[in-house]
C-alpha cells in the first residue's frame, strides 16, 4: 500500500475526549470508514496519557500521582539485560499495550465489521517521550547514556507489537509517531543535534512494516523530519500553514519519493470548530496548498499524495460534542475534496 494514492482520505492523530471506548470506536469506524485509527481516551485515566500510554515494561518505570519517570536509584541490571535480549531477538512480546492502558485499543481490535482500505496505529516519539519521561531529579532520560540508548529501541519494539496486533485487522497498517515536542528542537527546551534526532526516529521507524508517519502540531525544522525515512509527514495546517511551506524544495523530492503530506486543516480547539464549515475548510486548505502550487508542485498531486486530519489530537478539545463535530467536518471535507478534484 505504500504505493496508494490516498486521495484526500480522513483519519485522526489518535486522542477523543471521550470515556467509553466503545463509543469512541464507533464514532472513528462511522467518520473515518477508509482510514480509521483506534482511539485514544487520554480524560479515561491518566494511564491513557500518550506517555504514560506507552510505558509498561521500561526499565525502572514509575506511575505515581499522575507523574511518570523512571526510578534511577534502583539497579536497573536485570531490566536492562532482558530488554536487550528481547531488543536484539526482536522479541516484541513483552511490549504490549494492556486494557487498563489502552482500553480504546482493545475495544479497537475486537471490531469485526471493519471494510476499511488500512488500520491507523499511533506510539508516541522518542524524543518527546524521552523528554516528558524524567529521571527523579527532573531531568529528560533521552539525555541519560544508557536510558536514552533504550528510548528508540523501547518504541520500536512497542510499534512492532501494536502494528502485528493491527494486521489482523487489516494488512494494510499506517503507524503514526507523534512528536509534539520537536517544537522546541533548536531551543534551550532541547539540547539535542538533528543526527540525534533523526537517529532516534529511524530506530523508532525501522519496527514498522507498513506506512509509517510522522506528526507534529506546530513550528519546527520540518528539513529533519522530512529527512527521515517517513512515509507521511503531517502538520497542523490550520495554524501553521507557512510552516512547511518554507522548505519546499524538500517537500518537492519527498513527495517524489512517493510521500505524503497530511494537511492538519481541522482545528482542534471547540470555538474555531463551532465557526467553521466545510466551505471555510475548502478555502483555507486550498490556500496552505497554493504556496506549494507557485513553486512547481502540482495541485493535483497534493490532492493524490494527500490525508485530511484534525490539526492535532482531539483529547483537549473539551466536550465530546465538539469533537464529533469536529470528525463530521473532516469526513465532509474529504467526500467534497474528493468529488471535485479525483479523477
């Protein structure tokens, strides 16, 4: 499938505001019937937070008042000698995704009605959760020799879990990893070099068979994502439109590469939903593509080599009202983009 034309087709970054997961996975499978994506419930429980999600069986790890880090006071020896077995073994058994983690999950995959053209996974990034996940003094464990060694390693083998799982639902899986935090790259907020960074994602990406995407929801030096072996980078084209359109000439040779760019054009804050409409939508997402068009890249390949998303998660968005809106507007937006410009 890597070699599909999407289109224009809808799917979601992961995350609903929503506490029953059985309603969040009938609302992705009735919205996002060609691409949907199992959801995350992160106001269900803490342990649904996308990095506390992604945790069970890190070595040291620690869950406690709603803070995660890893405990380096303790020896880790045992922990770490069995992760680089299963590392090395590519053993990804113990790397799963339980029911009290992921509950959307779950539910997600027991779903047997499912005519979708491909399944949509999410694992957070190595470098925004090395950096949310502390040691007990506060400090980032990605910048710890030995720990930030196991961050990429660890996700890897979780996306390898969770896109098997995926499969059996449908062979053709797309695996976001979200980093948010590569906002902050250049900044005091992240003391790491672009070979660090793209380092740590090829390590992330290399457990992912399928389509593999990249997602971050504001400004950053898309050059390095874009470097990366990634098959879709999406951003949040709603606010920050001019921001991938500074590298075009990059976006030029990774669309011909065969990549994708998923157009973040639904907000995800309630009162710009509420104000919006399809025909608004249309317009704005016309114009973050026209930059693109100026400077040599057709229109009709952006609509071809293209994904409809939310700007970001949908899990702050407050009300499950608002999302719902929110995952309407996005599937009407893709029925309309489609009608008009595939062939």
């Amino acid at each position: 499938m890597v070699n599909c034309q999407f289109g224009c087709l809808p799917t979601i970054i992961g995350s609903v505001p929503h506490k029953d997961p059985v309603r969040a996975c009938e609302l992705v499978t009735h919205y996002l019937r060609d691409l949907p994506a199992w959801p995350q419930l992160p106001k269900r429980t803490f342990l649904e937070n996308m990095y506390a999600q992604y945790s069970e069986g890190f070595p040291g790890i620690v869950i406690k008042n709603e803070k995660i880090y890893v405990d380096c006071q303790q020896d880790l020896t045992k922990q770490l000698e069995q992760f680089y077995t299963d590392y090395l073994a590519n053993d990804f058994s113990r790397y799963t995704l339980s029911p009290e983690y992921a509950a959307g999950f779950h539910t997600f995959i027991k779903l047997d009605k499912l005519s979708s053209r491909a399944v949509k996974g999410h694992v957070t990034g190595p470098v925004s959760w090395g950096l949310t996940v502390t040691d007990e003094t506060g400090k980032g464990i990605i910048y710890d020799d030995t720990l930030g060694d196991v961050v990429p390693k660890f996700l890897r083998l979780k996306a390898s879990w969770q896109e098997q799982v995926l499969s059996k639902l449908n062979r053709n899986t797309i695996m976001f990893v979200d980093e948010p935090y590569m906002t902050a790259f250049g900044s005091i907020a992240m003391q790491l070099s672009r070979e660090q960074v793209i380092s740590a994602l090829e390590e992330t990406f290399a457990g992912i068979k399928g389509i593999k995407g990249v997602h971050c929801c504001g400004n950053t030096d898309w050059s390095i994502l874009l470097q990366t072996s990634t098959n879709i980078i999406h951003y949040d084209a709603y606010k920050y439109a001019d921001s991938l359109a500074i590298y075009i000439p990059e976006v030029k040779k990774f669309l011909d590469r065969g990549g994708y760019v998923g157009w973040g054009i639904i907000p995800t804050d309630a009162e710009s939903v509420e104000k919006e409409s399809v025909a608004s939508l249309k317009d704005r997402l016309e114009e973050a593509m026209a930059p693109f068009t100026r400077k040599g890249i057709p229109f009709q390949t952006l609509i071809d080599q293209g994904l409809l998303l939310s700007a970001c998660g949908l899990g702050p968005i407050g009300s499950e009202s608002a999302a719902e809106r929110t995952l309407q507007l996005l599937a009407d937006l893709s029925k309309t983009m489609r009608s008009k410009y595939l062939k």
